[in-house]
C-alpha cells in the first residue's frame, strides 16, 4: 500500500509546478504581445524601403549592372545559413523544429557539393547544431535583443555578414527563422537574403502610372547604400518574427504543461483519497475483529 | 498655400511621424531641399542633420536624423531615418562627451573597418553638435 506521506509530497510538488507552468504562461503571453507589437511598428519602413527599392531597381536594371548584392556574385559554390533561435528553452519545438530544418538544408547544400557556412543567432541553435556541425560554425550570437530588440542587434548581425561578403566569403546568403502565424503555430522559413530578391518587381514594372523618379545622388550609389540597409531590416524582422514565435510557442507549451500539471494533480489526489479510505478501513475491521475475538 | 504635403518619418522600430505639412526641409547629402506639395517625384539619400517641418512660415518641428533615405512624390514626403531624435531632446554636454569618447575610440582603432566605423559615428555625433549650435545661435 502506498505511503500517505509521500502521496501527499508528491501532490505538492506537481502543484508548485503548475504554479511555475502557469506563471511562465502569463509572463510569455505579455511578452507575446509586445513582440507582435514591435513586429507591426517596423511594417511600415520595411514596406516603403521595399518600394523605393522597386523603382529603383527597375531602373538600374535597365542598364544592366546592379550592384553585387542584387546581383549576386556570379557564383553559387559557398552558402551562408543565418540560423536565428532563442536563447532560452522550454518553448516547445520551437528551436527543434529550426535546428531540424537548419540540419535538412546543410545536408541538401552539402550533398550538391557546396561549401556551407552558419552563423547562429540565440544559444539553443549553436548548442545543438555544434554537435553535428562545429566547423561550420563561423560566429554565433547570444543574449541578442534580451531586454528589447532593438535595430541595433540586427544591424550588428547585417555588419558581420556584409563585412564577410565583401571579403567573398560566401556567394549566397539565407536566413532560417520562425515566421510567426498565431501563438500556436509557427513556420520554418528559408529566406534567401544575397543576393537580393527584389519584391513586387513584377507588379512594379506592369504599374503604368509609375513616376519618374529624379535620383540624387545617382540611382547607382542610393542603391549601394539602400541595399545594405535592405539587409539590416531584413534580418531585424525576421529577429522580430522569431521572437514573436518563441513567446508564441513558449506560452502554448506552458499551457499545456498547466494543464497536464493539472490533470496530474487530479489523479493523484484520487489515489490519495482512496489510499486514505483504505487505511480507514482496515483499521475499522481490526478494531472490530478484535472485539469480536473477545 | 492650401496645398499640403503629406510628411512621414519612419524609423525602422516605428512610425515616427505622419502628418500633412506646408513644407519640409531635408537635409539631402548633395545640399538641403525642401519640399513643398506638387514636389517633382525625387529619391535622395539624406547626410545626417536636421528636418525642419514648416507650418506657414514657422518652423513648428526640427528632428535629427543620422541618415537615411528620402523619396518625394508630389502628394508625399517619405524620409526613412536610422536614427531619429527631437532636436529639444538631445543635449549639448552628453553629445559632447560622445564626441570626445568616439575620437578617443578613433584613436585607439586598429583595422581599417573599426576605424570607418568611429568615423562615421563621430560624423552623426559632430552633425548632431552643429544642429544644437545652430539652434542656440537662432
């Protein structure tokens, strides 16, 4: 028959869990929020740097010679994988789910004899990608945006990957991230960031009623410094979505550990009861049996 | 002038400003332009220095910005700052200690990359202390 005492132990110690579980919850459901937040403010400078890059790309392309990172360098032998996890863990899949398909793509470049690079943004990626992959690794971020993310971090990443494109370290350049879709889903995303494709290239260039833009100084040299730019705000939102996920992710797992707390605590407290019962009983029939032997 | 020209500041953490105006100053890196409404449509990239929005005649609002990018359309101002701050809100001491931080970080740099990156930053700190005297001196 069970211990009464370690019965109740155990009760108590699933329930200062759920406290734990259900806590974290909360504080990743705030946190989800001001993610999502931050996610729709920086909308609108990515959507207008997406336009002055469509008008500006349609014109230099007319003349033929973009700069390398629209272009390319002409080669496709050394990818960059941008891995961006988070650094803390108890979010579900959430770092699983990037690492497996971080692994899928070094294997699929790997098998189509191409030289890979990673660079790992959050601890949980580096730490498990290294076991298979060490050497690959060529930087890795922690601690990024740990208070707030701010433009900053994701212009520091952008310096380190433009600094090693230009010592043409590498010819394409993609980031892996969650994209965020509601708090119980996520999506792996592979996007590719150099060379750079440019949106809305197609609807720009059927826009009849396109204006002709006067470029100051000339188209060349804005789209030298616009690309640049273009990289760090790609890479800020896709930091800003991959921190949405977590908290998104976070708080599912949360919940559902909440409630397999909860129904843990049910079932043991049955048990208890029953034990309790027992105990009772049995006591009853010896007090009882011993009078009657009088 | 019933014309207005429709001014926004974005930044890449937020919107900063959106709101029709008589007429903006940008500080463009091939010399300041203003716009009014009916503008010819321009893209320019912005040196770093100070936005004045007029209303009327009067500048009603001056922000600093350490560059960026501008497009004009002829209903619409749209200036894309990195970093953008009310000319009221920056202070004179602090940016000199700035200034006199990063020409020591200058002085200490080694590769050439650290060395372009101090430059810069010492350039938006130094147009910053131009942008206060200038207003002391209104």
């Amino acid at each position: 028959m069970p211990n009464l005492k370690d019965l109740k132990n155990r009760i108590a110690s699933v329930q200062s869990t759920r406290k734990i579980t259900s806590a974290m919850k909360m504080v990743a459901a705030s946190k989800l929020r001001r993610a999502q937040e931050q996610a729709e403010a920086s909308g609108p400078y990515a959507e207008r740097m997406g336009r002055m890059l469509s008008s500006l790309a349609a014109n230099v392309q007319d003349s033929g010679n973009g700069p390398k990172l629209m272009t390319g360098t002409g080669a496709d032998k050394v990818h960059l994988l941008v891995v961006i996890s988070s650094d803390r863990g108890l979010c579900g899949a959430f770092n699983g789910s990037i690492v497996r398909e971080a692994k899928r793509q070094i294997t699929r470049l790997q098998g189509e004899g191409k030289t890979v690079k990673v660079l790992t943004v959050g601890r949980k990626g580096r730490d498990q990608l290294r076991r298979e992959f060490a050497s690959l690794i060529v930087e890795s971020y922690e601690d990024v945006g740990r208070r707030r993310l701010g433009f900053s971090d994701a212009d520091m990443v952008a310096t380190k990957v433009l600094a090693m494109f230009d010592a043409g370290e590498f010819d394409v350049c993609s980031v892996i991230f969650n994209k965020f879709k509601s708090a119980i889903s996520q999506i792996v995303t592979v996007q590719q960031l150099i060379p750079f494709a440019v949106p809305g290239e197609a609807a720009a260039a059927t826009d009849e009623v396109k204006p002709l833009y006067e470029f100051e100084p000339d188209e060349e040299q804005i789209l030298a410094e616009l690309l640049p730019r273009n990289l760090s705000i790609q890479i800020y939102r896709a930091l800003l979505e991959s921190a949405a996920s977590e908290q998104g992710a976070r708080m599912t797992a949360m919940d559902n550990a909440t409630r397999n707390a909860g129904d843990m605590i049910n079932k043991l407290t049955i048990t208890y009861n029953r034990t309790r019962q027992a105990y009772i009983t049995k006591e009853l029939i010896e007090i009882i049996s011993g009078a009657e032997a009088l | 002038m019933a014309d207005k020209v429709e001014f926004e500041l974005v930044s890449p953490e937020k919107l900063l400003k959106s709101q029709p105006v008589d007429m903006v100053v940008v500080p463009g890196s091939e010399g300041d332009f203003g716009v009014l409404a009916g503008h010819s449509p321009m893209i320019s990239t912005v040196r770093p220095g100070v936005i004045d929005v007029y209303e009327g005649d009067r500048i009603v609002d001056r922000v600093f910005v350490a560059g960026g990018f501008a497009e004009v359309t002829e209903a619409r101002c749209t200036v894309l700052a990195e970093e953008a701050v009310a000319l009221t809100d920056l202070d004179r001491a602090a940016v000199e200690k700035q200034i006199k931080d990063l020409s020591e970080d200058l002085d200490d740099s080694k590769s050439d990359a650290e060395r372009a990156a101090a430059e810069s930053k010492l350039a938006v700190a130094r147009a910053k202390l131009d942008a206060l005297t200038q207003t002391s001196a209104h």
